[in-house]
C-alpha cells in the first residue's frame, strides 16, 4: 500500500495520466486507475529511484523544553530511465519509517494521507510553504518545526545505543556478535560511534 502511495504521487507529478477527470486529480492512493498505473510503471521499470538523504523531524512543544523527535524526513530524486528531469520528492514519516503520513513534491506542494475507514487513503493538499512549515502541516501541529540531518549508520547506532550515553557497551551488542564488539579497536571496552561507522557489515 505504502509503494502504491508513493508511485501515484509520482504520478500526479510526473504524468496526466490520473488527471483525466476531477476525480483522478486527486485519486486516492489504492484507486483502481492509479494502482494500475502505478503497477505498470513499476514492472516496466520506467522510475528509477534513488534514496538521496534521510534527516530526523523535531518538535519544540514547549518554550524552555528541548525539540522532541516526532518523526522523518526522506528525501528522494525520481527519474525516467529513458531520460529526461529528476524529480525530487520528500516523504514525511512517524518514528516508525514504514508509516507514511504525508509528501512534499518538486514544486514544494504539501500532501498529508488521511486515512479512510475501507483501509485506503486520500490525499489532502495542505498548502505549499517552508520545508518546515510543510512538515508541520503534514504533522497538523502548529510546533516549530526544525530538520536536522543523519544517517543510516546513525540511527543503527542510536538503535543499539539502549541507555543513550553514546557508547555501545558488551550487553547492548551481544546479539551481533564479533561485527561489532570487535570494532572496539582502543580496546576501551565499549564501542563509539567513531568505530562502530568503520564496521564494514553490520
């Protein structure tokens, strides 16, 4: 479903080919036209997709409170594989990355998915704004909104990291055996992030 979501949005942008009528310009991702569509384009392989960055949402709920993480930002460059313009779309997420609530397109426009009662969605514009203020839409919060950068690796890390001190101790890499507790190379006893990027497979 999520896929689907994300091929009609392409879609929309892209093509005309969901816009034949005012029921198609907004076609609802799970719609028989679209999907069909957008099971064409992924057979054929016409879009190429590239995962270009991921950076985490923060909100500031209170004034003299630190943001809290609400959620991520991934953004992706869209192409044809016979040619033509990259397209560069950004999906926003919960702190769940497979939950998708919403999109950013290449002119900016913000879409949030709500959801229906039969298990589809429908794609609501929410205005075009600010990278942040677009997020906050999606989110439907009037917080402010900040986006700071990360990684994979990163967030592998932060994953493990149970206590949050920034260190992987021997009882928090146990299940990956020697992958990464043998990349404590100072031989501290516990593993920083510094080492723990220099872990070819993880």
């Amino acid at each position: 479903m999520r896929n689907l979501i994300w091929l009609c949005a392409l879609v929309m942008l892209a093509t005309a080919a969901c816009k034949s009528s005012a029921d198609r310009a907004n076609a609802l991702p799970g719609s028989e036209d679209c999907a069909n569509l957008a099971l064409r384009l992924d057979r054929s392989h016409w879009m190429v997709n590239k995962h270009t960055s991921i950076s985490k949402v923060l909100a500031r709920r209170a004034p003299n409170r630190p943001p809290v993480h609400v959620g991520y930002l991934i953004q992706r460059q869209y192409r044809e594989m016979r040619g033509g313009p990259e397209f560069r779309v950004y999906t926003v997420t919960t702190l769940n990355r497979d939950e998708q609530i919403g999109h950013i397109d290449q002119l900016g426009r913000a879409y949030r998915y709500e959801p229906r009662r039969n298990g589809t969605f429908d794609t609501v514009s929410v205005g075009s704004n600010t990278l942040e203020s677009n997020i906050g839409a999606i989110f439907d919060t009037l917080d402010a909104i900040t986006v700071t950068a990360t990684n994979e690796r990163r967030l592998a890390f932060n994953a493990l990291d149970a206590n949050g001190d920034g260190l992987l101790q021997l009882t928090e890499t146990r299940s990956f055996g020697d992958r990464v507790t043998g990349a404590d190379t100072n031989g501290d006893g516990v593993v920083d992030f510094a080492e723990f990027n220099e872990v070819d497979v993880l």
